[in-house]
C-alpha cells in the first residue's frame, strides 16, 4: 500500500497495531471475517537499514546519545504497551 492510502485506510481499521496508531499509517490489513486488522512494516525496514549503517561506522562516528535515542523512536511506537 502507498501514501496517501497508507493514511487513509486508518479509517476503515477496525483493529489496529501499535505502530499503526504511533506512526499514523498503516501498510499492510489483514481482513478476517468482519474485521480489518492493520499493521505497518514500513518502520522495521528503516530501523534496521539505520543500525547496519549506524554498526558500519567506527564508534567515534556513531553520533550523540541523543541522536541514537532519536533513531530508535520508531521501533519503540512498534512495541506492545505496557498498560492493558
């Protein structure tokens, strides 16, 4: 799925993942029965092209901590949330 229907189909969801709802956008639905369950794998790929490149750099290249943090912010709206 592309932009802009990446952001569109949100609307039709009627279960969304963590990273749909983090993100705003969702590339992948899965539709069984009456339910349309959205997911977005977009994020993954770009976390892990950003940390071979990061683990490809001396160490005194890798950037600040602040930087690292920022980068990892994605793979954080894809985990489950610790609340119920």
């Amino acid at each position: 799925m592309t932009i802009p229907h990446k952001e569109e189909v949100i609307k039709k969801l009627t279960e969304a993942d963590d990273a749909v709802r983090g993100i705003g956008a969702a590339n992948t639905v899965v539709i069984e029965g009456k339910k349309r369950r959205g997911f977005n794998t977009d994020h993954q790929a770009a976390i892990d092209s950003l940390e071979a490149a990061v683990a490809e750099q001396p160490s005194s290249r890798r950037g600040s901590r602040a930087g690292r943090r920022w980068c990892s912010a994605p793979a954080a709206w894809a985990r489950p949330s610790s609340t119920a």
